[in-house]
C-alpha cells in the first residue's frame, strides 16, 4: 500500500513538473510571439524592424491619420498631430481620435506625451525632423511620402502590409476603388487635346497670392480631370506669385483651396475679397463666374489625402460639366465613406462636405 501510494505521488509529481514545463513554454511562446518584428523598407530607403503585433500606433503625418482610418486602424491612434478643431470630420467619423494626445507639432516632438501614450510604432512623414528623436527613445519609426497617384497607392499598401492581413485587404480595396475611378475619368479626359483643356489655378493663399505648380499631386488631379494647371511653370507647392503673373496666366477657372493657408484669416470670406477685387475681376475664371472653394472633409480633398478618389470625381465635374453628368458627387461621397471610413454620412452632412463646412455640433 505504501509502496502504490510513494508511486501515485512520483507520477503526479511528473505530471506536474511536465506541465509546469509546457505552461513556461507556452509563456515564452506567447511572450516571443508579441515581441516578433518583421522587416519593412519605408519611403526614406530605411530598414525599420516594425511589430507584428501593433495595438498602439502614433501618427505625426496628418494627411496619414486618415489612411490608418481608412484601414482600419483609427481607433488604435493613441498620439497624433491634430486637433479636434483642426480636423472635425475626421473626429467625426472617428471618435476614438478623442482620445489620442496630440504629441506631435510641426516644430517637432512631446517626447515626454509620446513615451507615456507607448506607441508600437509611429508613422511619420518624409524628412521629419524628429524621426532620430523619436527612434532614439526606442519606437520603431517609419517614414512615409507620396506626391502624385502612383506613390499614394504605395503609401497605402506599404501602411497596410506593415498593419497586417485586414488592413492589406482594405488597402488593395482602396486601391482598386481609385485606379477604377482614375480609369472612368482619364478613358474620357485623355481624348481632349491641349488646347482645348481649360487652364485651372489652384490657389492656397491671397495675401499673398500662393499657388500650386507641377510635381505636384494637384498637378497630377488638375490633368487627370481633364485641365491644364496655370501654374504648371512653377515647381512645387504653395509658391508665392504676382497678381500681373495671374493676369498673364489668365485661368479659366480658379480653385480656392480648403487648406489652413486659405481660412487662418477670413475662411471664405476670401473668395468675397476675391471677387470683388478690381484686378481678379480681369481674369476669365472671375469673370465667367467659375471661382470654387475646395471640399473639405476628413482630411482636404485637394491635398496630399485619401480623399482625391473622390477630388478627382469633383473635379471633372467641375472642370468638364458636360462630360461627367453622371457623377453625383454627393452619393459618391457617402458610398466613399460608408466604404472606407465606415461611417454612415447623410445627404446633409456630404453636401457640408463639397460646400466646405464644418460638421453641425
């Protein structure tokens, strides 16, 4: 008997030193299992070794807080460069924004805010000045950029490669809805000669007068909706012009940007100053009554966004009337939403959108 019971003890002794072994094993399993990286090359040429599993994210880009959304991802946002006041429809469609701190500035990093909110990864733009900084503190940092159709496409699957197997989907999703939409537009815009586009300035400030030439992506939507951008012989982005300069360009239509360059003063009071101004009122756009204010929503339409599948809708309608009657642009932008932000927007709320309006608190 005590023989059988000294056995009975040394087999459960086994048993239990076994289990206690396979649990520490599946512990360690587990732990190596959260801590796996994978290599990915960002837009800088870097080799960043990023987390498989990512539950936190920060974000200083801010055209790029939309793309985690649109994958996503909006509610694994924990630090940002943006503001509810700054960006109210994408806190509209994206509540959780709320709770993110805003670490980021464009004068560089709340190390301190950043560190406390423990981001897995953050997402930064092209030659950001805090990206050493922000890597020294020891989180895995990736820079991103993209400045016509073809790098935004690869901006979104890179974000959605390193984000894992849903927001890859999302992001091939996004993409087929863009290059579908670039295909309806340009199988129609790319039979118009030259000489027959009408001539678009796109204006991002009027005092002084700033505008966008070519390398640009409003380049890349003026073309692709069936223009010719006025500014095309300058390079780049909000480049200050003289008023004889826009006199000489003499624009058939003119598009007021929804950026912050355009509303840090009077918001649209602008296009008021701009119409009654002695000078723009020699130019064909002014006179033609064909001077429009950009739509607005989670991020801008016009700029660097996720949103220009539905700028380059907008503006072939606007540019090209007669060849894109069938657009509704309103119903495009709440399938838009529905889709990629899912959000259910009503009529009211897409058409302050187009109109440039703040959503109704």
């Amino acid at each position: 008997m005590k023989k059988l019971k000294f056995i009975l003890i040394t087999v459960f002794a086994i048993i239990f030193l076994i289990t206690g072994c396979n649990n520490g094993d599946t512990s360690k399993k587990t732990s190596e299992k959260s801590t796996q990286t994978k290599t990915i090359t960002d837009t800088a040429g870097r080799k960043v070794d990023v987390p498989l599993n990512i539950k936190k994210i920060g974000d200083s880009w801010q055209a790029h807080n939309e793309v985690l959304c649109i994958l996503g991802q909006g509610n694994k946002i924990v630090a940002t460069i943006l503001t509810e006041k700054g960006r109210p429809w994408l806190y509209k469609v994206n509540p959780q924004m709320k709770n993110a701190v805003t670490a980021f500035t464009s004068d560089g990093v709340n190390t301190e805010e950043l560190i406390k909110a423990k981001p897995d990864i953050v997402f930064t733009p092209l030659n950001d000045k805090s990206v050493n900084k922000i890597s020294d503190s020891g989180i895995p940092t990736v820079e991103l950029n993209f400045t016509d159709f073809n790098s935004l496409k690869k901006c979104v699957k890179l974000t959605g490669d390193i984000l894992g197997q849903g927001s890859k989907k999302k992001a091939d999703e996004y993409v087929s809805y863009l290059d579908g939409k670039l295909n309806t537009i340009t199988s129609i815009t790319s039979k118009i000669p030259k000489e027959q586009r009408p001539k678009v300035l796109h204006v991002t400030s009027l005092s002084p007068i700033t505008v966008d030439g070519n390398n640009t992506i409003i380049n890349s939507w003026i073309e692709a909706a069936g223009g010719v951008n006025a500014a095309s012989e300058v390079k780049g982005n909000n480049k200050q012009v003289s008023m004889e300069q826009i006199l000489k360009w003499n624009p058939d239509i003119v598009i007021l940007s929804s950026n912050t360059l355009m509303k840090v003063s009077n918001g649209k009071k602008n296009i008021n100053n701009l119409l009654n101004d002695p000078s723009w009122q020699k130019v064909n756009a002014v006179k033609n009554s064909k001077v429009y204010f950009n739509p607005d929503g989670a991020f801008y339409w016009d700029r660097y966004s996720a949103e220009e599948a539905l700028q380059i809708q907008w503006a072939a309608k606007i540019i090209h009337p007669d060849k894109f009657s069938n657009i509704d642009i309103v119903k495009e932008t709440r399938n838009f939403y529905k889709t990629f932000l899912n959000y259910d927007l009503s009529e009211e709320e897409a058409n302050r959108i187009i109109n440039d309006d703040p959503p109704i608190k």
